[in-house]
C-alpha cells in the first residue's frame, strides 16, 4: 500500500523527489512557487553540495521571471484602461 511517512528525511517523499521527469518537474514548480524550498535544497544537499549553488540561482531566476511577469500584467492592463484616447484623465 502507500507509505504515510517520507522515504528519506522530511520532505522528499513519494511524490516530491528527481527519481523521474514528471516528479522533478512537480518538485521544481512546488519550489518556484516558494513553497519550502529552502527544505528541499538542505535535504539535497546531503547526497550532493552543489544543489545549493542549483536551488539558490533556480529561485533567483523563478522569482525575477514572476516578478517581470507581474510588471507585464500590471503594465498591459495600464496601458490599456488608462491610456485611451477617450480617457478624460
């Protein structure tokens, strides 16, 4: 049947792991949306230490591509509403 506890250590898991490419990505996006990383890249970082240089530039690059997307949105819908001809601001 399924195990209820992790397999290794407190977060890497049956679901949460790089044992295929579909978990990876799982794990990946869970991480890019800030969700505990920093748990996953120390549990990592027992089998090897670069995950530390891998996690830190891959949430520095996730969250500068956010960022920029948030900026687009807000400056698309700006540009759009606000900057009508009609617009009688």
């Amino acid at each position: 049947m399924f195990r209820s506890t992790p397999i290794s250590g407190g977060v890497i898991d049956r679901y949460n792991n790089f044992t295929n490419f579909g978990f990876a990505m799982i794990t990946l996006f869970r991480c890019s949306t800030g969700e505990e990383w920093y748990f996953f890249m120390f549990e990592t970082a027992e089998v090897t230490p670069w995950s530390y240089l891998f996690f830190i530039t891959f949430i520095l690059i996730t969250s500068f591509i956010m960022l920029n997307l948030f900026i687009l949105i807000v400056l698309q819908y700006f540009e759009d509403y606000h900057m009508k001809e009609d617009n009688p601001l």
